[in-house]
C-alpha cells in the first residue's frame, strides 16, 4: 500500500523568466513582497536588469503578461543606461569627477598611479601583466576612495565631536552609504568616481546619523552643519549616479 503513493517532489519557487521583443530577449527577475499589491517593473542601472515585484500570492501566469506587455518600455529603458566602461587599457575612467585615460605600462614598477602626459592629459598608469590590469585599476580606485572618505569622516566627526567604529566599502547598488547603529559606516567605493563635494557631503550624510539615525529634521540641519553641498549633491546623484555604476559595469542576468 505504501508503494502507492510517491511524495511529492518540493516545490522550487521561480526566480525568473525569459521575454522576448524586437528581437531581444530580457531576463525579469521576479521578487515577491509581503506588502505588494500590483505589479511594478524596475529597470536597475547598477546591475542592469529587471526586476518585476509582485505580491505573495500573485500569478506568476499574469506576471508574464504584464511583462510582455511592458517589453518596449523595458527595452528602452535598457537602451537609454550609460555605456558601460571596461578596466582596460585605453578606456576613460572618471577619478574625482575628471576623466583619465587608463595606460598599461607593462615595463615600470609599481601597481598603479596617476600622471599627466607632455599634452596635458590625466593618465592612470598601470604597471605589470596585461592580466592584472582590472583588478590592480579597481585597487587603485577602491585605495583612493578609502583615503578621501577616512579624511572626510575624520572632519566631520572632529566638527560633532564624535567618534566612528569603522569605515568599510562595499559595491551598492541601491545606496551610497550607511550607518549601522553601533556607529560603522559603509560607502560605495564608487563614489571616488564623482565629484569631490558629491564624496563629501555622503561622508557628512553618514557621520550625521551618528547623531541621529533617522531622516528627521534634526537628521538634516546636522547634515546642512556638516556640509554646504546637500542639495547640490542630492541634484548631482539624481542626474548622474547610475553612470558611476556604468565603469566595471556588472554583467545583465
């Protein structure tokens, strides 16, 4: 009698599917949200992908039609993302919010460094195997990211006469910085791609929480205090922050 029946094999939860349109095909990564009522789509220029929310119980039936009905919008969504930049040699890459052009220069010592050529263009030079350039460039950036921030925490912190645990970088896609409530701030090393004051008024962005772990109005006449750049920054990451993520760019599913 026991031989009868079978059990049931666990149900795997669908993470994704295909669409096609105009002769593309686009991956939607599906993510259920307890709180989700409809459908939405998001194009994410960090990762360049899709992701369609759907509530608990949606259809995953009714969420391929609802993506398929969207398939121009995604396409153009998709089409309209920075180019995205790779660490090889010849390519652009912005430093403190100024271009300069990647050089390999297999036969000098070092890992890599700025100059400026007899024409007067920035160069960052790399030193070693052809191999090794990616990774010693995203060094480069990450080491220089780490020493702008840590001075700029350290002025901020000085002015509230406050303390930091630790200062950490990460790759985000979704936000530039953090402030954990036992006081250690994270930040996107891409942020030494922008413009000096944009870096500044993140670092002065995540020292204030250290007083206030909030968006309150105490939160932002502390930030305000601490940097005269909010707005202007805020308008710079608005227009232009998906671009920082277009160097190194992180490969579509």
């Amino acid at each position: 009698m026991f031989g009868l029946f079978r059990a049931r094999a666990p149900r795997v939860p669908t993470k994704h599917f295909d669409i096609s349109h105009g002769g593309e095909t686009y991956r939607v990564a599906l993510k259920r949200v307890a709180t989700a009522r409809r459908f939405t789509l998001r194009v994410r220029a960090a990762t360049r992908d899709v992701v369609l929310t759907l509530p608990p119980r949606g259809s995953l039936v009714a969420a391929r039609e609802f993506a398929t009905r969207h398939a121009a919008w995604i396409g153009a969504r998709l089409a309209r993302l920075p180019h995205p930049v790779g660490l090889a040699a010849e390519a652009f890459v912005p430093l403190r919010g100024v271009e300069h052009r990647i050089v390999h220069c297999p036969h000098r010592r070092g890992a890599a460094w700025t100059e400026t050529s007899p024409t007067g263009e920035l160069l960052l030079c790399v030193a070693g195997d052809a191999a090794h350039l990616d990774r010693r460039v995203r060094d480069f950036l990450k080491k220089q990211a780490k020493l702008d921030l840590s001075a700029a925490v350290a002025r901020h912190t000085a002015t509230l006469g406050m303390a930091v645990r630790t200062i950490g970088l990460r790759d985000t896609t979704s936000r530039w910085g953090s402030c954990s409530a036992s006081g250690a701030l994270n930040f996107c090393w891409r942020l030494i791609m922008a413009p000096p004051f944009v870096l500044d008024y993140l670092a002065a962005h995540e020292v204030a929480h250290l007083a206030h772990l909030d968006h309150s109005p105490r939160f932002w006449a502390v930030a305000h205090r601490l940097s005269p750049d909010v707005d202007r920054a805020e308008a710079w990451l608005k227009a232009h922050g998906a671009s920082l993520h277009r160097v190194a760019a992180r490969s579509r599913a």
